[in-house]
C-alpha cells in the first residue's frame, strides 16, 4: 500500500527544510522600488488572448457541440495537474518522489498547460517561498493585486528578483535529464500540446468548426491561466491564517476548487515540503493530492512527505491566528 512510503517528520528532522527556513528571507533594507519597464509585447499578447477568449465565449459559447465542452473542460484539468502534481509539488518543492514514467508523464502534463520553460517556473517559484512579500518576490502580493495575478508579467523584473532569484539553488533541476529535454524543446512541445492537438482533435473527430475549436482552446487556455494566478493573489489576500499570522499567504477553499487543492496557502506556505500542501483527510478540494496518492498505490510515486501531527499542532498554536482550518482540522 502506498501508506508505506509516507514519511512522517518530527520537528527536530525536517526533509529539506527548518522551521527558521519557511519564514521570509529578508532583503537588504537599502533595496526600494525601480524602474520596471512595461513589456509591451506580453500586455498587447495578454490583452488580445483575453479579447479572443471572451469574444469567443459570449458571442458562440451557444454553436459549440457537447464534446467541445467535455473536452476541453478534461483537457484543462489534465494538464493543471502537470502544474500542480508535476512543477510545484514534485520538483519546485521536492514533497515526494517519480519514477521516470511517472517524471515524463508529469512534464507532458506541464507542457499542455502553456505556462513556460521547466527551469523558469521552478525558479520564479523557489524564489516566491525564499524572498516571500518582498521586492525579490517575482509577484510580491504587497504590490497590489494585479501586480501579483498578472501585471508582474507585464513588467521587467525588478533588480532584487534577479539578484536573489540567481542565488536560489538549481543545481538538482539542471541535473534532471526528463526537464532537460522539455525544456531544450519546449517550444514545439507545447505548441502542439497546448494548442495544435487540442484543436484538431475536436475538427477531425466529432466535426466541430475550426472556428469555435480555436477559440474554445483560448479559452481554456486563459481559464487555466487564472486558475494558477489565483494562488498568487487571491489567496495571499483573502481568508485566514491558522497555521502563521506573520505572513500573507491564507486559507482559501475557492481558489483551492479551481486550482486543484493548491489554495490551502498559510498551511502550504507553513510545511512546503508536505505533499498534500494541506492539511485535508479528503481529495473533494484536493484533487491533486488524490492523484499523487493514486501514483504512489500504483507505485510510481513514493517517499511522500508529511509533516506529523504534533508538530502540526505545535506550529499552529505557537504561530496561528486562532482560526481553524476549512475542512481541515479543527484544535482551537
């Protein structure tokens, strides 16, 4: 059974990383704002993806056939889990372990959402936990809403992200032969992934019009986008704090519904080296946890790591806002 390649940690045997590391680095008090020169080509890309994907919705979201809908709606959540189960909980955080079927699996996964290379995601992510709501924070959530949903990809980085991003430590995501080869053809990869494939297969197997399939792609394709965006900003901003007050990231449930179990963030942000990413005993707001325990029966996952409970406890009511988890555990 998989239950026998979860590890449990005590306080004083963390995996990877102490207690101490799960608070925010500082940055050097001197560091302040700068210039951030607006990338016109991502605002006018970003603006005509959503134009296409909204006109598209309102003015033919009636003319599409039935199997457009399933599909697309299947393929969206297929592919976030590449982004959930695969870039953050497998390799970003490093929770449990892949054997290579299971490794390929994941980055095709990733490669059907759209987002970017292996390499960058990872980093702009390990840096988000390092430098969290600080100026090195690719999408700092003390910057405003927006700036953490999207604009931060609308701008240059800020110099401090580039500074401490670089001193993030890659070394095991530059040894990953599966991420090697993804990224070296990344590209092409997900072009067909994300876009050609999921388009054609509606026009040549159930005769969808090229028109609505396109646009049903963009879609998706934007749905998924602000799904992974809501973790940035939504749930570093709204709801509680039960497991750490000093920092931002919260409790979210509707942001965990959209994006597959990844907006329990105060306890994420908490024990980023859990598995789960929660503390949930059920999959219905957790959908990728559900999927990594289905691997590990099957076992192409193992070494899933988890906090124990106690030190859970501890945690909470040493640093908690007196608030209970939604449908998590409740102790105060």
């Amino acid at each position: 059974m998989y239950s026998s390649t979860i590890t449990q940690y005590e306080e004083k045997k963390p995996p990877q990383s102490t207690e101490q590391d799960v608070e925010p680095t500082p940055i050097p008090k001197e560091q302040t704002l700068a210039r951030q020169p607006i990338i016109w080509r991502n605002v006018i890309g970003i603006t005509v993806l959503h134009f296409l994907a909204i006109y598209g919705l309102v003015t033919r979201y009636q003319d599409a056939k039935f199997w457009t809908w399933i599909w697309n709606v299947a393929y969206g959540i297929t592919a976030g889990l590449g982004i959930t189960a695969g870039a953050h909980r497998l390799w970003a955080h490093r929770t449990y372990s892949a054997k290579t079927p299971l490794r390929i699996f994941l980055a095709t996964l990733y490669c059907m959402a759209g987002q970017t290379h292996f390499y960058k995601w990872i980093r702009d992510h390990r840096t988000h936990h390092k430098y969290t709501e600080t100026l090195a924070d690719p999408h700092d959530a003390n910057r405003g809403f927006f700036f953490s949903h999207m604009g931060w990809l609308m701008v240059k980085r800020h110099p401090a992200v580039k500074k401490y991003g670089s001193k993030v430590d890659m070394n095991d995501i530059s040894a990953d032969p599966v991420i090697e080869f993804f990224d070296k053809y990344y590209e092409v990869i997900m072009m067909t992934l994300c876009f050609f494939l999921p388009i054609m297969v509606p026009v040549f197997v159930w005769n969808e019009t090229w028109y609505i399939s396109i646009h049903a792609a963009l879609i998706r394709y934007v749905w998924s986008l602000h799904a992974t965006f809501s973790v940035n900003s939504f749930a570093h901003m709204w709801g509680n704090r039960p497991y750490n007050r000093k920092v931002k990231p919260t409790e979210n449930a509707t942001v965990s519904f959209f994006a597959l179990g990844e907006g329990w963030h105060n306890y994420h942000h908490s024990f980023p080296w859990d598995y789960k990413a929660a503390e949930l005993g059920t999959y219905g707001l957790n959908a990728t946890t559900g999927f990594i325990e289905l691997m590990a029966f099957l076992g192409l996952a193992y070494d899933l790591k988890t906090p124990k409970k106690e030190l859970v406890d501890r945690i909470t009511i040493k640093k908690g806002d007196g608030t209970d988890s939604l449908w998590g555990y409740r102790r105060h």
